[in-house]
C-alpha cells in the first residue's frame, strides 16, 4: 500500500472513529488529523472536506463489496443479488447508524446513486436506475431507524417481491 492510501485509509478510520464520540460538527481536520497521526496537510492532499472522508471510505467500501460479492445490476434483482446486498449492509450497520446520527445518511444515497447509474446507457435506464437506487437506499434506512427488525433474508425477500412488481 502506498503513503498516501495509507494516509487516507488512516484518516478515514479516524473521523469514524472519532464520529462514535464526537459530534460531527465538533471534529475538525486539525482533530481527524492528529487522531490519525499525519499531519494536517496529509489530510489536505488527500481530502478537501471531511464530507470527502466519508465519500472515500463508502466507495472503498462498496467497491470491495463489488469485487468480492461477484454481483452485478442486472433485470431480474432476485433473491441471490439481494441477500448479498442486505447481508453487506447488515455487516457494516454501525457506518448507516453514524451516517443517520450525523444527518449524513444523504452521502450514502449518493454512492448508492454512484453505483446503481453509472452502467445507465440512456434516459429511461437512469430513470430506472435512480429509481431502483433511491427505493433500496430508503428501504436500508427505514430498515436501520426501525431497530432492523427483519433478518436479512427476510428483508432481502420483500425487496425482491416489491421491485417484481414494478
């Protein structure tokens, strides 16, 4: 790994961290920088934002999940897809409660939006698939504020059964 993976990856494990304690509004570069041990300028050729932190560490996230999962958007949306996905999800729940505690749960729609529109090849796919995007991000998210109340197959199911139906 690189100095500056190192760096970021360091950085990012810092501000979440630091997010388990600290409000978001009270944690700066300068504090997500030390608890990182690199300097404030480390964070600066790195990120611009802490916002870009966050972004960093969901697309590290997802894109490991991608390679891993051996998943892909495709019509059917069945059972396999969403038992991987729910699944993920459920292993990462302490990042979704930190993202709603801090009212920066909309970075996480955002990489659902990164993923699910980047294969679209015309309008009606980016219709389709910011639609698709927005309703399983909206289904994690009342999933998480309603005490994930579902097991994983259970909720993975439902969300199959609704998007056939569309």
């Amino acid at each position: 790994m690189d100095k500056a993976t190192q760096s970021k990856e360091r950085l990012s494990d810092a501000l979440l961290e630091l997010l388990k304690t600290v409000p978001y509004e009270d944690i700066t570069v300068q504090r997500i920088s030390d608890h990182a041990g690199v300097s404030r300028m480390a964070f600066y050729r790195n990120f611009d934002s802490k916002d870009d932190v966050i972004r960093y560490y969901l697309e590290k996230l997802t894109d490991q999940f991608l390679r891993e999962s051996h998943i892909e958007e495709d019509a059917s949306f069945g059972s396999v897809y969403f038992r991987k996905l729910i699944d993920h999800l459920s292993k990462n729940l302490d990042v979704g409660m930190l993202l709603i505690k801090t009212g920066l749960f909309d970075l996480l729609r955002a990489e659902f939006d990164r993923i699910y529109t980047s294969k679209a090849k015309n309008r009606q796919g980016l219709l389709r698939s910011t639609f698709i995007a927005g309703g399983i991000c909206n289904v994690y998210h009342a999933w998480l504020v309603n005490g994930c109340q579902e097991t994983v197959a259970e909720l993975a199911d439902a969300l199959e059964q609704v998007l056939s139906r569309i």
